[in-house]
C-alpha cells in the first residue's frame, strides 16, 4: 500500500515536465488548487491536492499532499508531503528548493534538493544518503516539471524525453504524445491529450491526461506494468486564483 501512494506522488511529478521552457517570466498558468482520487486495483485509497501560487515578479511555490482515507489510513498509514519553489527567468524554469516527506507510520523518507545555478550543481539528500549532482538548464524537481509542460504543451512542443533530481540521481524518461481522448470527469466531458511515459527495457508504464481547456492541467493518471493497472488518479474538482 505505502509502495503505491510512493508511486503516485512521483506521478504527480512526472505528470507535467518535459522542457525547460515557460511563457514569458510569469507563471505558464493561472494559480490554481486541485482535488483528485487516487485508486488502487481498482480501489479508492485517498485524495491527492495539488496547488501552485505566484510568490512576486516571476517566483512561484507549489505543494502536493496525498494522503489515505480513513478505511486504507487505518491499514496502512501513509502521507506524503511535497513543496516546491524557484522562479521563471528568460522563459525558463529554475527551482531552488524542494523537499517532499513520505510519513508511513513506523517509517518516513525525507528527501531534499538544493539547487545552485551559479554553482552548476544541486545538493541532494534522501534520508543518510546524500550527493552533490551536476546542474544544466531543463533538470528540475518533480514538482517543478508541472510547470514545463503547461507551457510547452500551450506552444505545440512537446521533446520526447525530460531529466528530473530523485532521491539523489538525476534520470531522464522517455515521452510519447498519443493524440487527443475525450474523458467523462466530475468537471464534465473534457477534450484531452494523453501522453505516454517509459523507460526503454521496463515493463512499468505511466500514462497522463491534461486537459487544453484547462490550461493542460493534469486530470488523469494511470500507471500499469506488465499491463495491468496499479494505480489510478482522477481530478474532482479546480478552483482558480485571479
């Protein structure tokens, strides 16, 4: 259960990230706060809140929680935490800190990232371990991702791969565009582009949804290996900030 709610958190990192690009030095998107469900096999196991807000000419902050509902909290206790900030300068992304926090009762993981743009290196640490990692435009944190693809996805650019900071390595996933699907949600039908990412030789495979009318926010996430359906994550409800 705790592996599952692992896997969506960094889902939700992955969902939205593929260069490092955004329009202008303002926010690719309006700030915004969004509620899904997140299942497993085919059961409900919780919600997952994602927002973001603008922090000043160019500066932003974004937060995930997810955290079991009261059936699975009583089975298998797991809250995982995540923030995110950093700023858009010259239409690109740089995060400078982030953090995320995975309480699964008797057993927590804390992982920390330190970006140093000046320095061309990240400070990375993941509980005891820690790492000092080469830094170029385009590597971000999973949280930070979400912004790039808002922005590249509203442009018609979308790269076929896009490099992440995890724990303390940096990896790059591989990226399909999959045409357009039209999704039932609880917001009503929604036009969508699915998007498809692998790692060549693994049988793992995770699938996003973001919706154009939306400003491509994510509004689902299905993630399979060996073709079979793990975990799953719907939207419920947005609100949007002025």
């Amino acid at each position: 259960m705790n592996r599952l709610f692992h896997a969506i958190a960094l889902a939700v990192g992955l969902a939205l990230g593929f260069s490092a690009s955004a329009a202008g030095d303002g926010l690719p998107v309006a700030p915004f706060q969004a509620r899904y469900e997140v299942y497993g096999r085919g059961f409900s196991l919780g919600e997952a809140v994602i927002s973001l807000v603008g922090t000043g000419s160019g500066g932003y902050q974004m937060s995930s929680d997810i955290q079991p509902n009261g059936l699975v909290a009583l089975l298998a206790s797991a809250r995982i935490r995540e923030q995110a900030s950093g700023e858009i300068r010259d239409g690109q992304i740089w995060p400078t800190r982030y953090e995320r926090l995975m309480d699964a009762g008797r057993k927590s993981n804390n992982m920390q990232l330190r970006f140093d743009w000046r320095a061309g290196q990240v400070e990375a640490r993941s509980d005891a371990e820690q790492a000092t990692l080469p830094l170029s435009p385009g590597v971000v944190d999973p949280l930070s991702l979400q912004l790039m693809v808002m922005g590249d996805l509203k442009r018609g650019r979308v790269p076929d791969q896009y490099s992440l900071v995890d724990k303390i390595q940096i990896k790059t996933y591989q990226i399909r565009n999959q045409g357009e699907e039209t999704l039932d949600t609880p917001l009503g039908r929604l036009r969508t582009v699915r998007i498809n990412q692998y790692t060549p030789g693994k049988t793992r495979m995770t699938t996003f949804w973001v919706a154009p009318e939306l400003q491509y926010l994510l509004v689902r996430i299905s993630q399979e290996k060996n073709g079979k359906e793990e975990l799953r994550m719907e939207i419920r409800t947005v609100e949007r900030q002025p």
